[in-house]
C-alpha cells in the first residue's frame, strides 16, 4: 500500500506534490476554452459563458449566450439567458460569500446568487468609468479592480459596503503589459495596492500615490501574487520565471522555462511551487529550480485554494497539493518514522503476526506522535478505504496509550464523516481538510443552505450538535417563496410541522420573509407562534399591524416594547387615531401621558381634548403657568404676566366645562383674580413682592408697606373672615413695628380674636412693654396670669411692678400666687 500511494507522488527538491481526481465532471459538451470561466473559492461553484471575443460554431439554439452554473461536479445548478445590458462582458468572477459578479464594459456590475437568481444590488464604477470603458478586471474574495481604456485603475476594496474608488493616475500612454492585486490585509499601510508592468519596470499604484519600483526585469507580461501577500511572481518577456518580494527588495529565484510565449495562466500552489499553463501543458516550478511537467489533452482552469490548486478540465475535477508532512512520514518509501512503523504494525495484526507486538514494543516512546500522525493523514486524503486504514492505524495505536487525548480521535471521524457527505452530494463541494478547517462549519452549512439542499444542512448540524434553527427558517423561507400557489392555511401546517421540531425557532424571522414575499397573511399567522415580544412587536409594526402589536406589547409587560409601539403608532397614524388607541388601552395610555407630560405637553393636551377629559389640559395649563412663575424674569413687572393669566384663564374654562371640577374652575377663577390684583399692587408700590403669594401674604404685605386700603381691598374682593383679617393685620402690624398703629386697631371695636394674639404678636418682636398693654385687656383671668408670668420670667418685667398696682391684684386673683 505504501508503496502504491508514493508511486503517484512527484517530487520537488525535497517536497512532495501529489494530483489527485476527484469528480468525473457530469457536464455534457462544454469545452472550456470557448467559454469565460469563473469558479469560487473552497469548493465553490462554477460559472461559464460563452466568450464572444473567440470565433466558435453555434447551433441554431444556441444562438443566444446562457450563463451557466454548475456545481464542482458539474452538475447543473441554472442556466441563464444573458441578455444584460452595458456592452461586453469583460470578466466573470465569485466573492467570498458565493455571490457571481459579472463586470461590464460600461463599468456596471451585476451579481448573481448560486441559483442564478439577480440580486437587487448592482454595483456601478462611476460615470467617468463609464465613459472611458473597462477593458480588464481582477476580482478577489472581497474585492474588485479594473482598467479602463484610458489607463486608469477604479476599484471596490470592500463588496459589503460597495463605494467605488479611483486610484491614483498612473499617467499611462500605453497599456500595461499585465497587472496584479495585493489585497489590502497584506500590506502595509491596510489599503489596496495594484502592480502595473509598464515597460521594463513595475509601478505600484494606491489610492494616493504611484511609486517606480525601479527594477529592470522586465517587460514583465504575467504576474501572481502569493497567497500570503509576501511574494510575487513574474514572467518576462524571455521566459524567465522570477519570484521576488512583493516590495521588490529580494530576488529569491529565477527559472528558464525556454518559452517564447508568456503561459496562460499563471498562479501559486500553496507557498512553494509555481504553476504556469500553456496549451496541452502545466509546469510546476519548485523554489530551488525543480521543475515537474504535467500533460493535458484538453484545456484546464486552474483554481487556487488554500492548500492546493484545483484543476478543472473538460472532464475531470483534479486536486493539486504538497503531500502534507504526516502523510510523507508514512507512505514515503522506506520511511521508518513512528507512524509509518505504527502503519506497519496494523497490517501485521490484520494478517495475525506477532510482528504487529514488536513494532508496538519499538516506538512504545514514540506512540502518541504516530497515532496523532496517522490521524492527521486520514484527514488529508479523499479515498474512503484509505482514510478508513489510516484511522484504524490511529485506534489500534491509542489503544497502547492510557494518556492519549480521545476528542484528537473523535473530531477528526466527526470531520471527515462531514467532508465525505458533501463531496459525494449532488452539490459536490471537494473540500480538503484544511480548508474545511479554514472556511468553519457554519459557513459550510450556509453554503448548503443556499444550495437549497436543507436535508444535508440539518443532518450535519445535528450531527455536530449545532443549532438547526438557521437551517429550519432558511428551509422555511425558501419554501414560501417556492410555494406562492399554495393556500396559506395549507401552507403553514407544512411550515409548523417542522419548525416546532426546534423548540424556541424564532417565528418572527419567517413571518418576516413571508411578509416581504407579499405574504402578510401567513405572516399573521406565523407570528401567533411566536413566544417572544421583542420579536414579535417590530414585525407587527412594520406590517401594519398597530393594534395588535400594543396589545402584544402590553402583554408582555415590558414598558421599553410598549414605549416602542407607542412612537412607531404615533408617528404612522393621525392624531385622532393615535389618541383612541391611546385612550382604549390603560396602560399605553398612562404611559403616553407620563411621557408626553415631560416632554410633549401641547402633544398632552390635544390627547385629553380629544378624549373629553377637558380636566387634563387645564391641570398642564396650571403646570405652565407655574413654570413660567419660576423663570427668574416673571418677577421682573407685567409683561410676562400676561401669557400666565392667559393660561389661568383658559384652565378655568377648560375646569368649568365639568359639573364634577367646579371647585377647581372656581380655585383657578380666584387665582386669576389674585394674580392680577397682585400685579396691579406691584405697579402701584414698585415693589417686585407680591406675584405668586397666597391672599394672606398679601394682605400682610400690604399692612407691612402701610397700604391698608389696598389690604381692606383684597380682604372684600377674597371675602377674607373677620377673625382672619384680625390675625393677619395684629401680626403684620406688629412685625412692622407700628405700635401706634396696633393700638389705635385694637380700640377700633371688639376684637373678634379677643386680645391675647396682641399680647403674642408683641412678645413675638420682643416689645414685652407693648404687651402689656393689651394683657389687661384679657377677659380671660387664666390667660392675663399665665401671660403676665412669662413677662415676670423676664427681668422687663420687673420694672412695671410698682407703676401698675392692679398687678399684684390679677395675681392674686389668678390664684398663681
């Protein structure tokens, strides 16, 4: 067996290349060399069309040019009339995420899906491209250049977020010779920078600048950048083959492949070997001179990958790589490594010799690494009996091995049972190992998806214990637009019946699919099987279903949801609508108000208008007339009390309009009247004192200032109760200190208060000599004692003793002595 598998390698210095058939190509009659052919990267699909820059015979029904896309088996995936518009078809090209770009000569690109269907988005390089036209492109996984027939370079460095770029001008008379892209995550500066072979030298081109390297090796006609960006190859007009570094500081090799004639294509294979195709020949050049000649009868594509090339002929889908190390340790002829001993061994225990117990017994040290080896090459091969041996090799080895790590084993079984499914499926996707390991599962899986084989996607998924939820909503949605004549009743028992097998499936993302397909009852529908608010509310909004969406939202209890339906309703439907769902639900409408009450009151008040709670508006009039009695200036005269008596005013209306809020019309009425009687005092005295005290305030401010006309005028107009006027003015009077004054009151006529809060309004100042003036005044005995004994406390007092004899009779009398 060793010996077998070695035969088929060829050798480069001290590496190995191996070239390996993987798919007999299903196609029928299509011959590469008269087609433009684009084939993505890891296995992707591949896409061809007639090149209408070469003479070929055309059948009658053949006439019109179809782009066709076929899987890496060939299988047929669409076919496509081409009828774009926007001259020739200058290049054909896929993206990282499978999508087909097709550049036009106008500068206008389009961009297909796997099925052949046209995306929305079309990309367009500018009117001065489009003037000028495109004559070249290259395309790499995220990006684009192309060269006009004026010699300029426009690009697209990043094709999620498509914004044409004209690069710097390279001032070109002629046509370069050829041009290369070094993709902007390999240089320096992180932009894109385009090297131009113009006559013996190169120019480096960028967004900002062009730059002569200054090198003479050329004319340079063929050039290949290597897949880590270091590197460059290039083939002159002699037939030299030189690499050197991209910054053309080293030249690391040079080959004389005696070629008058540049190849027709030119590209690196992996880091090591350089490939060039001439017709009916592929000669692989290794870096120390090597050479290995390959012969092809037909005409073949080459198609670069991350550990290989992949060739595709007429006929056959071949895969060309470097024989990884761990395979080279085992089937390299004559190796005695612990993982070719360990190969070995298992043979011997197949054919029940005890030479299997002696190998084991001579690398017991070297046990771990053979296994680890024999596994590592299992997963590097494509033969099913091959990766089988080489696993069964692994477990007999780790059977003798008590610490070797068991998920080593089990993810690479897990691996190539994935990697055997999609090579061998309709779809054929050739992945190697590494590339598998570089792409990830999920992208996998998404490439499964948009190949519509949903089965195959939801087996692995499984079997890797990944979420199936992608894979069931996009099954889902592909179904619904596949399904458009299907009644949506009938049509959603199908869909439920295999979503429900993923519990906590968002619904949500399928209604939406279904409502963007024009499907909006079978969205309704879907999203009564939707657990979630979050999701649930927004697409309800976006349908236009607005009702149902605030009753979700409330249902939920989340106020943040609930807040979210409000302002989207708000925004889409008129006032009057948005006011009746506001008031129909109690606690959108609660919430509405708190929120406009802060922030929205004219917004507030047209609500409680609307919804005949006149109350509501009047209690924001009075808000804001209150606010307004904050701001600093309202103190400053008249002219801004006008807008705050407007809005008294129109509260009092607003109050009035109720028979359950007379109280509140009349409060407001009152307050109105109080402002401006207020406002007129302060323009009589000028004093800024008076706006927004209460009528008690006011009448003591008035009495204070000596006005009591004005105090007896505001006393009849708020019909003040006698009592309350008394206390007011005996206080005011005697904070005044208008002792006169407050004698010449208290004889006026009976006190209506009695004498004792005279008594308590002058201790109160400390005119304790005052005081006594109206204790004798008293009715009360009780009250003349207790009075006069605070006095004694006080050594004031004292000195009115003697001069008062009926003093030490009241004590008596009192009974406090």
């Amino acid at each position: 067996m060793s010996v077998s598998v070695a035969a088929e390698w060829s050798v480069l210095h001290n590496r190995f290349y191996r070239k390996q058939e993987i798919y007999t190509m299903c196609w029928q009659r299509v011959d590469l060399s008269r087609h433009k052919v684009a084939c993505a990267y890891f296995g992707g699909p591949i896409a061809i069309i007639r090149d209408d820059s070469k003479i070929v015979q055309l059948r009658a029904e053949s006439a019109r040019p179809k782009l066709l896309i076929f899987s890496s088996s060939g299988v047929l995936l669409s076919s496509i009339v081409w009828d774009r518009p926007g001259g020739r078809l200058i290049a054909l090209g896929w993206t990282s995420k499978e999508i087909l770009l097709c550049v036009m000569q106008d500068g206008n690109i389009f961009q297909y899906n796997t099925q052949g269907k046209l995306l929305e988005q079309q990309i367009s390089l500018g009117k001065e491209c489009w003037e000028q036209g495109v004559v070249d492109c290259v395309i790499w996984g995220t990006g684009l250049v192309c060269l006009t027939e004026a010699n300029q370079l426009f690009c697209v460095p990043d094709l999620t977020s498509p914004q044409p770029l004209k690069l710097a001008d390279p001032n070109l008379e002629e046509p370069p010779h050829c041009f290369a892209v070094i993709e902007p995550q390999f240089t320096l500066s992180g932009h894109l920078e385009v090297l131009l072979a113009v006559g013996d030298s190169v120019l480096m081109v960028d967004a900002d600048s062009v730059q002569d390297q200054a090198v003479s090796i050329g004319p340079v006609q063929k050039m290949a950048v290597s897949p880590n960006g270091n590197f460059l190859a290039c083939f002159t007009h002699d037939g030299r083959l030189l690499v050197v570094s991209t910054d053309f500081s080293k030249n690391l090799s040079e080959f004389n492949t005696e070629s008058a004639l540049p190849p027709d294509q030119l590209l690196w294979c992996g880091l090591d070997s350089v490939l060039l195709y001439w017709e009916e020949t592929l000669l692989m050049v290794g870096p120390y001179g090597d050479f290995v000649k390959y012969p092809y009868e037909e005409p073949i594509v080459l198609i670069p990958e991350c550990d290989g090339v992949r060739i595709l002929s007429n006929s056959y889908m071949e895969f060309l790589q470097r024989v990884p190390d761990s395979t080279v340790s085992i089937f390299s002829i004559g190796s005695t490594s612990p993982a070719a001993m360990l190969y070995d061994a298992l043979d011997h225990f197949d054919k029940r010799s005890a030479k299997a117990d002696e190998n084991i017994r001579l690398m017991s040290t070297s046990l771990p690494e053979a296994v680890e080896s024999c596994i590592d090459a299992a997963g590097h091969e494509f033969d099913l009996s091959l990766q089988c041996t080489l696993l069964r090799a692994a477990a007999y080895g780790r059977a003798f091995c008590s610490h070797f790590p068991r998920d080593c084993f089990r993810e690479m079984c897990k691996a190539l049972r994935v990697l055997n499914e999609v090579r061998k499926s309709d779809i054929g996707i050739p992945l190697s190992i590494q590339q598998y390991k570089v792409l990830t599962v999920e992208e996998l899986i998404a490439r499964i998806m948009k190949a519509f084989r949903h089965l195959l996607a939801l087996q692995i998924s499984g079997y890797l214990g990944l979420s199936k939820e992608p894979v069931l909503i996009h099954w889902a949605c592909s179904k619904i637009t596949a399904a458009s004549a299907v009644p949506d009743e009938i049509l959603l028992d199908m869909l439920i019946e295999k979503l429900k097998l993923c519990p906590g499936i968002s619904y949500a993302a399928v209604a939406a699919h279904a409502y963007q397909d024009g499907r909006g009852k079978l969205a309704a529908l879907l999203l009564d099987f939707e657990p979630r608010s979050a999701e649930q509310v927004p697409l309800l909004t976006s349908m236009g279903e607005d009702e149902r969406a605030l009753v979700k939202a409330i249902e939920s209890g989340d106020t943040d949801l609930v807040y979210f339906t409000i302002f989207h309703i708000w925004h889409q439907k008129s006032a009057l609508e948005f006011f009746q769902m506001m008031q129909a639900k109690p606690l959108a409408r609660d919430l509405f108000t708190a929120y406009a009450r802060q922030n929205e009151p004219e917004l507030l008040k047209s609500f409680y208008l609307s919804v005949g709670q006149p109350q509501g508006a009047a209690e924001i009039f009075l808000k804001e007339s209150w606010e307004q009695a904050q701001n600093a200036g309202a103190r400053q005269g008249s002219p801004l009390q006008g807008p705050r008596l407007k809005l008294i005013d129109q509260a009092q209306e607003l109050y009035a309009q109720t028979k359950d809020h007379n109280f509140e019309a009349k409060s407001a009425e009152e307050h109105a009247k109080l402002l401006r009687a207020q406002q007129e005092l302060e323009a009589s005295t000028g004093q800024p004192i008076f706006i927004d005290s209460s009528v008690s305030d006011t009448i003591r401010t008035c009495i204070v200032l000596g006005n009591s006309r004005a105090a007896q005028k505001i006393r009849t107009d708020f019909k003040v109760p006698d009592k309350r006027f008394y206390w007011l003015k005996v206080f005011a009077l005697a904070n005044a200190k208008n002792w006169d004054a407050l004698e010449k009151f208290s004889k006026e006529r009976k006190s209506p208060i009695g004498y004792k809060p005279f008594v308590e309004a002058c201790i109160d100042e400390g005119e304790n000599q005052e005081a006594l003036k109206y204790i004798v005044k008293l009715s009360d005995p009780h009250d003349r004692a207790e009075l006069l004994l605070f006095l004694i406390l006080y050594e004031t007092a004292y000195h009115y003793r003697e001069v008062h004899s009926e003093y030490p009779h009241m004590l008596r009398s009192s009974g406090v002595f």
